[in-house]
C-alpha cells in the first residue's frame, strides 16, 4: 500500500471522508499544498511529519474540505424551517428551539438559519442555534461575520439590507445575528459527537454524507437521529434523503425541503434505499452540494407552497407531485415523471431545470448539463439553471465559465 493510499486511509478513519467521492485529484493537490508548506521533499517525509507535528492533520483537513455556500442556498428547507418552528414557538409560550448545523463552513447556513427564524416572528429569546464544523480556517471566517459577494447569490436579496452593512471586502453581519450562533469544532464521525447535551428541534446535514461510503453514511444517519429530540426534525441534501428514509426516518412531507421525522412506533419506512449511485458522488467527480429548485437561493421566484385539495380525485400540480417524489428520495421516479412532463407537455424551463437536477443528485454530469443548458435556452435569465449550471463547471474546472453564468443571472437580477 502507497503512503499516499495510507494517508486517504486515515482520512477515512478520522473524519469519514471516502476519497472515491472527491476524486483522487483533491488528495494529491492538498498533499502537493502541505508537502510545499512544509518543505517535504516527498510523500513518505510528509507522512512523518504528519505524525510528528501536533497541528499538522488538521492543516491537511483544511486543504481537503473546500465548502461551497451561500446565504439562503436552500430556501424551501428555510421557508419550512420558519412555518415548523412557528407552530411549536406559538404554541407552546414555553418552548425554547435548538437548532443544530453540521457541517457550518464559514457560517452561511447558520446564519442563514437564524435569519430565516427572526424574519418568521421568532424571538431572539426562544431559539438557539449550535454551528459545528471540522474546518477551524471555516470557522474563523464565520466568527468574522463579513461576507463577499460569492455569498449572495441570485434573487431576491433583501435580507442582506436587514442584517448587512457594507464595509471594506463585502458585507458586514449585524452583531444581533452573529450572537445567535455558536460557533465550535465537531466530527460527525466522533462517535461521543455532542453527548451530553440536550437533543435538538431540528437538525440541518445537507451535502455531508454524499462525501461518505456506505458503512460511514449509516453510522452518521444514527449519530443525526441520535442528537434530534422524538418530535425533531432532520434536514438534507436531495440525494441524501433515501438514505435517512433507509434508517426509518419518514419524510416531513413539504416539497423540496428535504425534512426528516423519526418514525411513530409502529410506522412503516417510507422508501426503500436507493442504489449507491444515487446518493453517492460518481467516482472521480467531487461531489457539488445539489439543490432540488424550485428551491433555494440563489433564487427565484420563490413558488408558494403547494397545498393538494383533498377532494375525491386530487390532481397535484405535475412539477409539485415530481418535487414531492424528490423529497421522498425516489429520484428515479421523479426523473421519470419529469421527462414524461416534457414529453406531453413539451419542455418548459422550470421543467427542464429540475430535470437537471434529478440528474445532478444522481451523479449524471454530462445529462444534467444538457438540461440546464436547454432550460436557460428557454429562458436566458432562468436564475435555478444558471446557478446549478455554474456550480457544475465549477467542479469540472471551468472556472470561468462559471464566473460568467453567475454574472450573467446577477445582469438579469438586476433587469428584473
């Protein structure tokens, strides 16, 4: 066995990650960064030194894990977020909220979070918000609360004028949001991972256990249900939710947020799991954190929620029912369903966005592409595809071109 291979070993060991979903070129450029750091003359020298200095693993962590985020980067989990928490607030005078987001980063989701709940009517007073992440580099740049551009992505912005004030190199978080987290080192594969401290209300994973392989994935599944209370709720990325449904969890029920219950006893799961492929990233792709949009930001035209009347024959809006199929984890029927849409209806570009990402969540680069590429023909300013588009080329290298994606929606933004 290679040091290097010995080296993807203990980085499997200590934080989980499997390197088949990042692709091995990640691992050589981070170990390429902290040879040179260190003045290692080969990989064998850098595996002493990563023994030997006390710091050293963790600066290989910080080159490994590049988080890619934004502010309200999954609006529909939010948007239920503040419809959830509402109820039990309102409802119980008594009730203080736990919020817990894992991984953070450099603290978009958390904040994010908090803002989501102020904006609902919650009291500063009766909520707390717990941000973990394994990245201390991450974390200092949350705790410094200032934000550039590449952290407000799409439509519409006007949170940014409630809780940010300009200032030199971007956006400064107002001080009152900034108190409502608290920002700490944590490890999902820490099997002690916050013993001892009461369980949460609602708990946000989303785009972690993608990095993960089979066996890791399960056991951060319990660690995720372990720290929710029995009347908690689980939030996660869109390929990740057969794997919570695997578990006995049980979806929320709300279209595109990816919410998670425990189950009720006597409860019958609700999805069987799904091939690996569909929640693992392909192998030598990195993984993208993937959104089911209508969705988030960078975002839209935020749809109202979808109420089904209850009649005698319910007839769901077609993109709804796809979008509930999604939540539930069943991708594969869900894409089916969506190219069944534009085949009798013809393509739409919100149609074929979700198309696109179906196929991202299931690790289909080169069909997702097309269809983000085909709904922006539809429709030029089409802020979901241009968005999902750009992250995309982001992970094949072509940097530029995404720049460019994200400039054009921020020109039609502004248009508007």
């Amino acid at each position: 066995m290679s040091t290097a291979t010995h080296i993807e070993a203990l980085l499997k060991a200590r934080i989980g990650l499997d390197a088949r979903s990042i692709g091995p070129g990640a691992i050589e450029r981070a170990l390429r960064e902290r040879q040179a750091a260190l003045q290692a003359h080969d990989v064998a020298a850098y595996w002493n030194l990563l023994h030997s200095q006390p710091d050293e693993f963790q600066a290989l962590i910080e080159s490994v894990v590049v988080p890619e985020t934004w502010f309200f980067r999954h609006r529909e989990a939010l948007m239920a977020l503040g419809r959830f928490a509402a109820d039990r607030v309102f409802g119980d005078h008594a009730r203080h909220l736990r919020v817990l987001s894992l991984p953070c980063a450099s603290g978009e989701e958390p904040y994010s979070i908090a803002m989501a709940l102020l904006d609902a009517g919650i009291p500063a007073a009766r909520f707390r918000i717990d941000a973990l992440d394994i990245s201390a580099r991450a974390l200092a740049r949350a705790r410094a609360g200032i934000f550039g551009s590449n952290a407000f992505r799409g439509a519409p912005l006007d949170f940014r004028e409630r809780y940010f004030t300009p200032c030199p190199g971007g956006y400064a978080l107002d001080a009152r949001v900034r108190e409502l987290v608290q920002l700490r080192l944590g490890n999902i594969v820490d099997a002690s991972l916050l013993t001892g401290e009461a369980p949460y209300d609602f708990v946000f994973c989303r785009n972690l256990l993608i990095y993960f392989d089979a066996d890791v994935q399960r056991r951060a599944v319990q660690t995720l249900a372990r720290l929710t209370a029995s009347d908690g709720m689980i939030f996660v990325g869109p390929a990740e939710a057969s794997l919570l449904s695997a578990e006995g969890l049980q979806s929320a029920g709300v279209p595109l947020a990816f919410a998670f219950r425990k189950a009720l006893p006597g409860e019958a799961r609700s999805a069987q799991p799904m091939p690996a492929s569909a929640v693992s990233a392909p192998a030598g792709m990195p993984p993208r954190p993937v959104s089911l949009r209508t969705q988030p930001a960078p975002a839209v035209r935020e749809p109202a929620p979808v109420r089904v009347q209850r009649t005698a024959a319910p007839t769901p809006a077609p993109l709804a029912g796809i979008s509930a199929l999604a939540d539930r984890g069943d991708l594969a029927a869900a894409t089916a369903a969506c190219e069944a849409l534009i085949a009798s209806q013809g393509p739409s570009a919100d149609a074929c966005c979700m198309l696109g990402v179906l196929h991202d969540a299931a690790g289909l680069t080169s069909s997702a592409r097309d269809a983000y590429r085909r709904a922006i023909y539809l429709d030029p300013g089409h802020q979901e595809a241009l968005h999902h588009l750009a992250a995309l080329l982001d992970t094949e290298g072509d940097h530029a071109g995404a720049a460019r994606l994200r400039q054009r929606a921020q020109r039609h933004t502004r248009t508007a």
